[in-house]
C-alpha cells in the first residue's frame, strides 16, 4: 500500500473508495496493475491526463505519478517538450521508456471556432507546435467541437469546420500528426444556441468525410456516446485506426439522459449509468490501441489532495477495465 494512502483517515478513505465505486476492491491494487487484469485482451493504454481531473501536471513529476499510480501513458505537453535540448529530451524519453510508459493526445492550441483573425493566427503557430511534438514521437493531437453555434447556420458552421480543419490536418499531417475530433452529445448542450451544431457520431463522420484527410478521426467519449443514445453497433462501425484517443466517465443517477449536464459527470463506474462494459469491449473488438483518459469533472475529486484524487482515479479505470473479465 502507499505511504501517502497508508496515512489517510477513515473518512478520506471511504469517500476516495466510494468515488471510485470501489465497494469491496482492495486500495492496495491502485499502485500496480492487478495480476488477472486482461491486458492481452486490449491494445489501448491507460493514459494519465492531470488536467480533466484537476492535479497539477507538472511534466517532470508526472512520469512518477503515472508509474505509481500504475498507469501506462501520459499526456505531452508541446510547450515543455519543445523547449528541451536534445540531450534533456532523450533523459526525459528515456526514463518515460523505463517506467514502460507511452505517449497520449496533446490537446490542439489553435481557436478554430471562432473569428478569422484567431484562427489564422493560430495557424501560423501551429508548425512550431507540431514539430515539438513530432521530435519528442508524439503522434496523437485531439480537440473538441462546439455542438451549437449563435449565429452560423448547421450548413455554413459544417463548410467552415470542414476547411479549417483540412488546414489544420495537413500541418498536423506533415509532422507526422493525427487529429481526433470529439462531438458533444447532450442535448442540453446542443440545443441551448440558436444553431445546433454536430452532436452525434454520424454528424462527425460527414465532417471526418468532407476534410478529406486521412490522418483525421474520433475523439472518442463514453459521455458523449451515452447521451447521443447511441449503440455498440454505432461503435463497432469504427475501424480502430478511425479512434485517436478515448474519454472515459459515468454519469449522474436518477437524470434522464436527455437532461443530463455535460460538467456533470462521475469517475468511471461510479454508478453504472454508462455501460462501460460495452463501450470498452467495443474498442477492444475494433482494435483500438491509444490513450483512454478519465475526464469526470467531479468536483468531489478536484477537492482532494493530489495523490488521493490520482488514487481514486486509477482504481476506477481499472474497475472498468476489469468489466472486460480474464
């Protein structure tokens, strides 16, 4: 068991145990990976991300944490890798290469929703962006689209994504880049513009057609498939290479989908709302082998210490991966 886990009193404990939806799981399993856990059975990676749930991610530390914490991936950060020297680079590959660590998704810089005059900008900046990542092996970039719009019509917000997007993944692209989009499916939050926008994951493939580059594909989330209402069929429509990274969480009990709140969300099996079983064997059967990252927004995580957040966030990925069975 952790020394930091060893110190926590009992009501840390419980409320850690129980965010996790860890009734009767072991707290001593969190640090390692559990020795019936089905790792043969998948190819994808579990991915520590410190931003979505609210640790600080300081790159030099975080190599530690996800090694502690029994992770097998971090995210990149371009900024950081970008100002290392070679030398400093190969130190910081290599001990990602001893603690058995890969890369994740770096998050896409670049204001692609907005004006012109923010998105040209961005683009200028966007090569500096991807050569920092191509030079540390990064290969996954990812991003979110809005699902409404105050003033575009669906048809005039569908050919300005398509074009800027095809601009984006072609810089992407010469460094060896691949995009993944992510579609938004409450339908609280598409339906509180004047414009709904792409909100489903048959939109998104219209918008990944008409790029017509094909470095570009999903991003993923188990919130987002759940309140889109969509299926394992939906999934299983995927070839692996179509999925760049995946989001993983629950969602709230007692809310019907159709009210549910996109900054309400719940770690992974915390309640069982979203059949995660499902949702991971899918990627499982397609072959899906990137990052998947734990996005709850729980506030109940972002108020506990560091070490105790990353231990309940661990324990529950690996609650869900154990639904896969030996």
């Amino acid at each position: 068991m952790n020394d930091t886990l060893a110190n926590l009193d009992r009501r840390q404990f419980v409320r850690a145990a129980t965010l996790a939806g860890l009734a009767g799981c072991g707290m001593g399993a969190l640090a390692g990976r559990a020795a019936d856990e089905p790792k043969a059975m998948r190819k994808f990676t579990l991915c520590l991300a410190c931003g979505p749930i609210g640790v600080p991610g300081d790159p030099r530390k975080v190599i530690g944490l996800a090694s502690q914490f029994g992770f097998e991936a971090i995210d990149p950060s371009a900024q950081f890798l970008g100002k290392l020297t070679d030398v400093e680079l190969r130190e910081y590959l290599g001990e990602m290469k001893d603690k058995k660590l890969a890369w994740g998704a770096a998050g896409l810089p670049l204001d692609f929703r907005g004006g012109d005059p923010a998105f040209e900008q961005g683009l200028k900046s966007l090569p500096d962006f991807a050569l920092a990542l191509r030079r540390a092996g990064v290969t996954r970039v990812a991003t979110w689209l809005s699902p409404r719009h105050d003033s575009l019509t669906y048809v005039a917000n569908f050919r300005q994504h398509a074009r800027r997007l095809r601009e984006v993944a072609r810089v992407l692209g010469d460094h060896g880049l691949r995009l993944g989009l992510e579609y938004v499916g409450p339908k609280t939050s598409w339906s509180g513009g004047r414009y709904p926008f792409i909100h489903t994951m048959a939109e998104m493939k219209d918008l990944i057609a008409e790029i017509k580059c094909d470095n570009v594909g999903f991003l993923l989330d188990s919130w987002h498939w759940y309140t889109a209402q969509e299926t394992e069929a939906d999934l299983l429509s995927l070839k692996g290479s179509d999925v760049i990274l995946c989001h993983l969480n629950d969602a709230p009990s007692g809310v019907p989908v159709e009210q549910q709140m996109d900054n309400r969300r719940d770690l992974p099996c915390a309640t069982g709302v979203i059949d995660l079983k499902r949702f991971l064997g899918a990627m499982v059967k397609i072959g899906y082998d990137g990052p998947v990252v734990c996005e709850p927004f729980s506030q109940e995580l972002r108020k506990m210490p560091p070490e105790q957040a990353l231990a309940a966030v661990a324990a529950a990925m690996k609650r869900a991966i154990a639904l896969l069975g030996a």
